[in-house]
C-alpha cells in the first residue's frame, strides 16, 4: 500500500470520497488495518479502558502511547498514523512541545488533542514548529468529569454554535484534521460542509468525510457498555479480515453508520 498522506485526504474530500479509519494498539492489528486498506490509524488514549482495564482514559501516560505508536508505526508503516495527547499532557507550551516531540519521535504524523477554540494557539505553535494537529470536539472523553459522564454534546442551539465557532477556530488556526464524537447528524453535517479540512466522525452520521471505531467496538469485543454508535462487523461475516473489509465498504458506500447508529 502507497503511504496515505494528508494531501490524499483533502483530495477525497473534495471529491466526496469517504474513507475508513480505526484504532490500532499493536503491531498485529495494525499490519491486519493495513493489508486490508485501511490508511488512517489512531492510537487512541481509548487505550486505558480497552487495553488497560481502567473505567476512563485519564490514567494514560505520553510513555504509554509513544509505546502503542512504536509498535503501530511498525505494524503499518505506510499509515497516516495520529497519536493521542493525554490527559494534562499539553496544559503549557513547553510539556506540549516535549511530549508532542516524544509522540512524533516514536512514529505519529500527526498529534490529537480534545478541546475548542482555547486550544488555538497550542495548535497554532504546534503546527509552526511541524507538527501536525488533528483537533477533537463534541464528547471529548478526557472531560468526562466536566460533562458528569459520557453524553452527546451541541443538542441545543447554542452548545450547537459553540461547537461549531470551536471547529472553524482550530481549522482557523491550522488543525488538519477535526474528530467529532457523539453530536447530532445536522450539527456534524453543518460543520463538515463548513470546513476544508476533512472531518471524521464517531456518532456523528454518515455525513462526515470519514468514520473512526475503537477496534473492539468493531469486532464485538467491548466489555460493558456497548455504545449506540458501534457496529459489530464480525457479526455475519465470522473473520477478521472480512470484517474489516465490510466496515470498510460500509463506510465507503455510507450504509453505516446507519440511522439506528446517529444522534438528532
């Protein structure tokens, strides 16, 4: 597979090509991702609760992803691979710099961070000194705390506003690429259409440029809570690699998500 790069994102943008993205944690899956397509990884602080046991994600380390990275980077080493920046890990400019540094060091081309407009000036310095920003917003589980729990976020009109004032200000200040967790389809819809960096959804409708799943809510092996937005892709088709494939071509044909999988 030819490395996927950000111009290649842009260009399916405009072209209205939707793609398939997904979380990645080792060098097996991720080399499974990537013989069967999929160009776009995430190491995803998702991994405390997923492969650590914790019951959220604040507990993640900078070490424990630049970990992850590594053995993904070697797994799929032509993916466009984003990096998470965890909990309190950019809350000044210079642990930003050091740990954004130590993620990009271990194999990311891009770092992600959860948080609006405030965040501009981190993604501004960010991407002067070349390091590529994949911006976060709706739930953003690191705010788990703030929120009272894992709900769906811009339900209202003004929550609505704020969210999107937030997405134009970070693509405003040089984000690249934009997440949106768990909002209403006509909020990730205004939003998608609003900006020239591709948008990928997670709960947010088939209306976004590309979707994202953590890898074990796509295979059905999510212990607990199994979220309204999650699809087991194994169900029906009983092999992993068919399994990526049909999320893949759901994504690409947007048959899912599906309405029983959105938000309004």
């Amino acid at each position: 597979m030819k490395p996927t790069t950000m111009s290649q994102l842009r260009q399916w943008k405009q072209a209205q090509r939707k793609f398939a993205t997904i979380t990645a944690y080792d060098f097996s899956f991720a080399k499974l991702f990537a013989d069967e397509g999929i160009g776009v990884l995430l190491v995803g602080d998702s991994l405390g609760m997923t492969v650590q046991g914790h019951d959220s994600t604040l507990p993640v380390t900078v070490q424990d992803i630049a970990y992850h990275t590594r053995a993904v980077r070697r797994g799929a080493p032509n993916c466009l691979l984003l990096a998470d920046l965890p909990f309190m890990s950019y809350a000044t400019p210079e642990q930003t710099f050091a740990n954004s540094a130590e993620l990009m060091r271990a194999g990311a081309n891009m770092v992600k961070l959860e948080g609006g407009r405030w965040l501009a000036d981190t993604v501004k310095m960010l991407t002067e000194r070349a390091v590529p920003v994949c911006g976060h917003l709706g739930l953003t589980p690191q705010s788990v705390n703030i929120f009272g729990g894992y709900k769906i976020q811009g339900r209202d009109e003004a929550a609505a506003q704020t969210l999107f004032d937030d997405a134009v200000a970070l693509e405003a200040a040089g984000a690249q690429l934009l997440v949106l967790e768990c909002v209403p389809v006509a909020l990730a819809k205004r939003i998608t259409e609003a900006l020239t960096i591709p948008v990928i959804g997670i709960g947010a409708g088939n209306v976004t440029d590309g979707q994202i799943l953590v890898m074990h809510d796509a295979f059905g092996i999510t212990g607990g809570h199994i979220p309204k937005f999650a699809k087991n892709f194994l169900t029906g088709t009983g092999d992993m690699r068919a399994a990526v494939r049909q999320y893949i071509s759901e994504v690409e044909s947007g048959t899912y998500p599906g309405e029983e999988h959105s938000f309004h």
